[in-house]
C-alpha cells in the first residue's frame, strides 16, 4: 500500500530547484503548481482531487523546474518510484487513462510553446 501524507494550506510541498524524485496524486484539496519571476509568482496550474503532478520527477535527473504550494487542506499519495507508479496503476487501472490524456495535454501545451518561441525568434531574424 503506498503512503498518503497530508498538509495543511499554504504549505510548499517542493521548491523549484529541489532534487527530490516524488510525484503526488491529490486525493482531497488542490495544489498550485507555479515558478518564481521577478519577485512574483506565474501560476502554471492548479491540481485538483485526482490530478496529480510532479511526475517527471520519476523520470528525469534534473532538479523541479517549478514550485508546489497547497491552496486547500490536502490529502496526497506519495509516489516515490517507478514501480511505486506502476502499483497505483495496477491498482487503480482508471488512472492509467487519465494519466495518459493528461499527459498527453501537458505535451501539446508545451509544444505549442515551443513553436511560439521559435516563431517569435525567427521574427526578430
């Protein structure tokens, strides 16, 4: 059985920066996902009950590239590895889905980025 942790609002679950390998699954509340620029904060998103982030954490050797704050009382999985995401898809078969459809949204949004950015450098060409 994997661990739930609670944290009470306005807690900051990982900073941008960190080296931690986690990824969470919100069973209760909702967490903002968002980076720091001059002195403010740019919301990326916002994860409400049974969403999840920080799952590149699981992938990738590299530290967050954003922050994770609670915006309500939150209950979370904690995913700490792979076979720890494997064990909660096996048992929850339903996730597999919407992780993939998500995902899958996460990626077209940052390739439409990508193309912005590059149409935007080649304008200044």
């Amino acid at each position: 059985m994997l661990l739930t942790v609670n944290f009470p609002a306005d807690t900051i679950i990982f900073k941008e920066g960190s080296l931690d390998k986690s990824m969470f699954v919100v069973l209760d509340g909702s967490v903002k996902i968002y980076v720091e620029r001059n002195g403010s904060e740019l919301e990326l998103a916002v994860i409400n009950k049974f969403d999840f982030f920080g799952e590149m954490a699981l992938y990738r050797n590299r530290p967050r590239s954003a922050f994770a704050k609670v915006l309500t009382d939150c209950k979370l999985v904690l995913i700490k590895n792979q076979l720890q995401l494997q064990q909660f898809i096996t048992e929850n078969p339903s996730f597999a889905g919407k992780m993939m459809v998500i995902m899958g949204n996460r990626l077209a949004i940052a390739n439409d980025l990508l193309i912005e950015k590059d149409l935007l450098i080649a304008e200044k060409m």
